[in-house]
C-alpha cells in the first residue's frame, strides 16, 4: 500500500508541475491553481480556452475522457503544438510524455 502512495505522490508532483509550467509558458495568470485538487482542472480549462464550467463534466464517468482529450488538445493549441497530441492523452505511456513535452519543449 505504501508503494501505491508513493507512486500517487509522484504522478501528482510531476502532472502539477507540468501545468503550473504549461501556465506559465501560455501567460496563464493564477499558475499556482496547478497544486491544488479541482481547480488544476478549472486551470486546464482556461490554458486551453474551455468554459469553467467544464469541470463539471469531468465528474461523469465516460464523459470526463472525452472531455480531458478536449482540453489536452486545447492546451496543445495554446502551446502552438499540434491538437491530436491530445488524442494520445489516451494511450498509456504517451500520457507520461505528452504533458511533459507541452510544459517544458519550446
């Protein structure tokens, strides 16, 4: 159980990180909503152009998938990157590395 922990507290150090970095790089004021639980999804909402309301949605099951590729692909258009990036957001691995090449790739 502690290594399950562990490893919830590093996925939630490094995804907090890369969008307080991805805040930051997009001129997105109130970066430091990216530590606290919630409002780094209402954070995600307004890097990637979405309504507010939208953190809504992510709290119905099947709906919060379709909704995360939507704001990842929006937050890939914000960084100047190409929007299917966000679409891997549902492949495993992939969605290790795309956050990370968003937050810290020119």
């Amino acid at each position: 159980m502690g290594v399950f922990w562990f490893i919830w507290l590093l996925t939630y150090i490094y995804m907090g990180l890369t969008v307080f970095f991805i805040a930051n790089k997009t001129g997105t004021s109130d970066a430091w909503m990216a530590w606290v639980p919630v409002l780094n999804i209402y954070l995600m909402c307004k890097i990637a152009g979405k309504p507010g309301w939208w953190v809504v949605l992510f709290f119905i099951p099947l709906v919060n998938v379709v909704m995360g590729v939507l704001v990842w692909m929006g937050i890939a258009e914000a960084r100047n990157k190409p929007a299917w990036l966000g679409v891997l957001m549902l492949v495993p691995i992939a969605n290790i590395v795309i956050p990370a090449h968003l937050a810290f790739s020119e």
